[in-house]
C-alpha cells in the first residue's frame, strides 16, 4: 500500500514526539545518530531495528562504525516523510533503549 506524503505541520508534530531525530538538510528525511557501548550492542540494536523494518516493509538508510550507528529515514516512492518513517524511528528508539542505558 503506498503511503502519502505528509504535510509540514504533520512532520512537526510527529518530531515532537520524537527524542533526538531531526530533519535532514534537504528535507525530505529524519536522521538520528545512535551511540552505545560496544559493536555488539550496535549490532544487536541493528538486528532489532531490521526485525521492525522487515516487519513495516520499510528500510532505513543506515551507517555503521563500531559504536555508532547512524540512520536516516524517508521514503522514496512517496519523495519525502511518511507515518512509516516515524513509526520506524519509534521502533528503532525503543530497540535502542535498553542498550543506550549505563
């Protein structure tokens, strides 16, 4: 099912509830850097989050470094923001909680 597009005031609010993801330059995209404490807790948080993508049918733009995994999301068909972006990004926190906690 091809999602719409969403307008800028949904894209705020949708932000709003979101800890840490911000628009990308060219605006059509979230981004958010993740940290944690080892590649294995990168990897395991990657695995998590691919579970989730699988699961929505929608896949992130990823980068991994040990560490740090940084991810952006959109989505092409629609050319910008769609609910699945932030439902991913959600998903994607909440696979990140419990390996970001000291």
């Amino acid at each position: 099912m091809k999602q719409e597009k969403l307008g800028e005031e949904a894209i705020g609010e949708a932000l709003v509830g979101l800890d840490g993801w911000t628009r990308s330059g060219d605006g059509v995209a979230i981004e958010k850097s993740y940290r944690f404490k080892s590649f294995r807790e990168a990897f395991g948080f990657m695995t998590e989050a691919a579970l989730a993508a699988e699961k929505f049918n929608h896949h992130p733009e990823w980068f991994n470094v040990y560490n740090r995994v940084d991810v952006r999301l959109t989505n092409h068909d629609a050319g910008g923001l769609t609910e699945l972006d932030f439902k991913l990004a959600a998903a994607m926190d909440k696979a990140a909680a419990l390996r970001t906690k000291s």
